[in-house]
C-alpha cells in the first residue's frame, strides 16, 4: 500500500517551485484569515490551523522541504485535507543524535503514550543504519488499536560544543595568530571522527574567513559527505610606541 504525504503547497494554495517568501506570505495570510481567535467555535478554523502550522514546519526548513521534496519524487503521493471526525493516527517526533551516532549508527526506542488507544502504550525499536544522514524520516507502523497509522521519526544533530551543524555540512572555529595568518601554511582541527583534519591556510588570510575543507561533514542523503567549514580566527597585533619629542 503505497504512503500517502499530506500536500502542503495545497495547504497553503502554493505550487512546488514556490520561494521561500510566497511561503512565508501565503502563511501568514491564511493563519490570520483561520486564527482561532477571530473564528470561534469553529471545528474547521481549528484544524485549517493545524495543517497550516504542519505545512510552514516543512516547507519553511530548507533541510525539511529538501527531504518532503525528495519524498513526493520518490513516489510518496500527496494526500487531500482529511475530513472532519476523521481519526488521526499519524504522529510527528524530531530526536537529536550525536554526531558520531550518524556515522556508527544508533537503537532508538520510541515510546507513545497515546490517551486514544485503549491498547496502551507503544513501544518500538528503531534501528539507526549506518552514514545516515541528518534530516533523513524513519516511519515506524503503529500496532494495536491504531495499526495503520504511522509514528514518523525524524533524527536532527545534537548541540555539540566543537561544531555547529547546517545540513550535512559542520562549521567550527580556528584560533591562530597574526603571524601564521600573515605567511599562510597548515593547521589541524578535530574532524567529525574524532581524528584530526589538515586545513591549508592562504596568505594574508582575513579574520573571519571561512575555509572550506571538502567531504569533512556529515553523510548526505544522496550518498558522500558534507563539508567541514572552518572560520579563521586571530588577534592582529597591535604595537604602541611612544614617540619622543
């Protein structure tokens, strides 16, 4: 049976090659136009809410869309709006792993307390492969009263103190000093592996700069490696003399 998506460009009257800005624009019209708030009482205002709430989540996060988009092509068929008093079974939930975890892989268990289902509480394994990368959504069957529903998880990078993490690519800072800044030459920094990473260093180099140290990052949904992007740090030196009259 093949997995029905919700179509979020239909949520917010949009088509798939829109921009950013129409979807931020076409949300805010119509979050306004079915806020609760001004339409009281009303069931369908409420759940025109939800769905478009559920649809800027997406479409909004350039990772996000990136992997809905890949979704659809890869045959997942959007679905229309559900209709009202219609059982609800799929739930939405984000973990964060460690970095390394997206290159060892990892055993996740899921648990859902759901106050619908008179079976109880869920409880599943989700086995994390190998090289996977960040963004990618796993979907797990329901079982029991509500088998046909789906939880669908969906694993981020962890905060980590020597990286941030944009995609699949990694950024960090590199202190050195004037003089190397100056001459130019090689340094090292730890890499996502724990092993170090040469990063080559051209002359006169400016602070801030960012050097871009290929396949370095995290695995890519499409097979390799991100980047590792390295933002030079230094302290020019500054002389003071006391000149004598």
């Amino acid at each position: 049976m093949q997995t029905r998506l919700p179509n979020h460009y239909a949520t917010l009257g949009l088509h798939a090659k829109c921009t950013p800005e129409q979807i931020r624009d076409a949300y805010r019209i119509l979050a306004k136009k079915f806020h609760p708030d001004l339409n009281p009482g009303s069931i369908s205002a409420v759940r025109k809410t939800q769905e478009l709430n559920e649809a800027y989540e997406i479409l909004s996060d350039p990772e996000r869309r990136r992997a809905y988009d890949e979704s659809l092509a890869a045959g997942e068929k959007p679905k229309t709006t559900a209709h009202a008093g219609k059982v609800q079974k799929n739930v939405s939930q984000d973990v964060a792993l460690r970095i390394e975890e997206f290159f060892r892989g990892t055993t996740l268990e899921v648990r859902v307390n759901d106050p619908g289902n008179p079976d109880g509480p869920e409880t599943y394994s989700l086995e994390v492969p190998p090289e996977t990368a960040p963004g990618t959504r796993f979907r797990i069957r329901r079982e029991g009263h509500l088998s046909g529903g789906q939880v669908v998880v969906r694993v981020t990078a962890r905060a980590d103190f020597r990286f941030k993490v944009r995609g699949s690519d990694l950024r960090c800072d590199l202190r050195i000093n004037a003089k190397r800044a100056a001459s130019g030459g090689s340094e090292s920094v730890r890499g996502a592996l724990g092993g170090f990473v040469r990063v080559p260093i051209p002359a006169n180099v400016a602070r801030g700069e960012e050097l871009r140290i290929e396949g370095e990052g995290l695995p890519k949904s499409r097979g390799g490696r991100g980047d590792l992007l390295v933002r030079i740090m230094y302290t020019p030196d500054v002389r003071i003399t006391r000149l004598r009259r």
